[in-house]
C-alpha cells in the first residue's frame, strides 16, 4: 500500500506538470543588422578672418567653423532567438481530439504513400502525425507561429571595418566674444557661421572705436571647454575715418538737402568705402519712394556731381 504522504507528492507533481505543461521548442530564428560606432577623437574650432589680417574697411565677414575627428567602426551584428509557443493547459480542450484526428490521417497518407511510391508530399505524411502527438500530449501545446515567443538566446559582434571620418560644420547661430580695447563684445553669427562685423554700426559705434588698434576673438564651446582665439588688426588709416564715415551714414537723413545727401554719397566714396555709398544709395532712393520728383532730382544730382548711376535694387530683384 502507498505511503499517503507518497500519494500526494505524486498528484501535487502531475497537477503541477498538468497546469505547467511544457514549452514547445520551434526553430531557432537569426537576424541581422549593421552598426556603426562613432568615437571622438578630436574637437576644434576654427575662426577664419579673412585677408588682409589688417582691416582696412570697416565691414568684414568672418568665418567659424567647428571641426571633429571620429573613429567610425563598422560592425555586423546577429542575435540568435529560442523560439518556442507557451503551454496553455486549456488548449488541449480541442488539441487532443484534433490530435487524434491527425495522427489517424497521418497514419492514412503514410499508407497511402506506399501504394502511390512515395509521391505524397512530407507535409501529409510526417507533419500530420508529428502534429497529431504533440496534440494527444497533454502536458504540451502544438506549435503555432502566431503566438509564438522569443528569447534572445547569443548576440555576436564581428568587426568588419574602422576608419577616420572628418567634419566641418558652420558655427550657426552661436556666440562669439569681440573684445575691442576694454569692451567686451557678444555677438552671433548666421546659420552659415558668418560673422558680421561692421565697426561703423552695433556696438562698436558706441565705443570711442579710432583708439583701438585689435580686435580680438573669441569662441568657446561649453560642453567641452574646446576654445578658438583670432586677431584682427585695425589700420591706423581706418580708425581716422570711422568717425566721420558715421556721421556720413548715421546722421539723420530726412534733416538734409538734396545737395547733402549727394555729398554724403560722394564723401563716401572719397574715403574709399565704396560699401557704405552703394548702402547709402539706397537708403535714399527707398526715402524718396513716395515723391518721384524728389527722387529724380537726387538721382540726376548725383549723376552730374559724382557720375554714379544709382538704381533701386527692389525693383530690379
């Protein structure tokens, strides 16, 4: 006679294997991508001032760049899955009699096989009964790919290539410190990395700008603390003339003659900022829009006075 403790470790094990049942194992699925890992190797920035390194006019364009290194390794990687489809002890409500029913035409079409010399496909033969088993198991579900599920069984890593890769990217819209003698600057550039600088307007026309002799500067990225440092020198013969060259553009327009505005023009040129003129021009023709006599006058002035024929870029674009 079984011991009664016996018993009933037996049945709490079978209604454990009854209710647990047994994943049912399916092919093991690989896939493959490619991976590229990008390592820092280098950071800088780079101010490009242009020539002459001494400003002899009052506007210039500067360029900053920002430039990296990376180390570019490629990799190809392939996981490896255990595919499998979870038991469900209630399936078998309606795999069992399914299974039955396979195994009986599993077992049919392997005779008729024999008769028709091996001519039935394997999915008749073999499959119906491999299926028709593992329905009749009742600790084990039959396999099914649409609710199937996947554990990551191995994930490999070969390294296919490294290469150095090298960028320069404009310094977009970002600040870059201009110190003029004891003034310090903060000014930004466009979203190519051009700096604009004009030492007759901003903030330079708020300094006593004639006494300074450099112009220094600077840009920081502060992620890292990278740094870049340029100088420009200001000709003796260009600080002379930046106070009148700013009186000649930036006093009121709308206070003076004809003959004035003409002068200004011409001053202009005369001192060689042929720039601050053309700019001058047009500030006067969009001025004068509205009375075309006024207009033709300026325009017929400065033609005989200074031989400029001066046009509206407006309506020329």
């Amino acid at each position: 006679m079984p011991h009664p403790r016996l018993s009933v470790l037996t049945v709490a094990v079978c209604t454990t294997l009854l209710l647990g049942g047994c994943a049912n194992q399916l092919p093991q699925r690989s896939e493959q991508e490619a991976r590229a890992e990008r390592k820092l190797l280098d950071h800088g920035l780079r101010i490009e001032v242009g020539e002459p390194g001494v400003l002899q006019l009052p506007q210039r364009r500067v360029r900053v760049l920002e430039q990296k290194t990376f180390e570019v390794t490629d990799f190809e990687v392939t996981r490896h899955y255990d595919r499998y489809t979870p038991y469900q002890a209630w399936r078998e409500l309606y795999e069992i009699p399914l299974g039955a029913v396979a195994v009986v035409a599993g077992i049919g079409a392997n005779v008729l096989n024999v008769v028709m010399l091996g001519t039935l496909p394997e999915q008749a033969t073999r499959n119906w009964i491999s299926y028709g088993f593992a329905g009749l198991n009742p600790f084990l579900n039959v396999e099914s790919n649409g609710r199937s599920e996947q554990n990551l069984a191995s994930l490999v890593e070969d390294r296919r290539d490294a290469r150095l890769e090298y960028t320069s990217l404009p310094w977009a819209e970002r600040p870059v410190t201009v110190l003029a003698g004891e003034e310090r600057h903060e000014l930004l550039t466009d979203r190519n990395g051009i700096l604009r600088l004009n030492l007759l307007d901003g903030p330079f026309a708020e300094q006593n700008i004639t006494s300074i002799g450099k112009l220094v500067l600077q840009v920081r990225d502060p992620q890292d603390g990278t740094e870049a440092e340029a100088q420009l020198l200001v000709s003796r013969d260009l600080r002379a003339k930046l106070g009148e060259a700013h009186d000649l553009v930036f006093r009121d327009l709308e206070g003076d003659d004809v003959d004035q505005w003409v002068y200004r023009v011409k001053r202009l040129s005369e001192l060689g900022l042929e720039e601050e003129a053309s700019e001058l021009e047009q500030s006067l023709i969009e001025l004068t829009r509205n009375d075309p006599e006024l207009q033709q006058a300026f325009l017929q002035r400065l033609l005989q006075d200074t031989g400029r024929v001066a046009t509206d870029r407006n309506e020329d674009d």
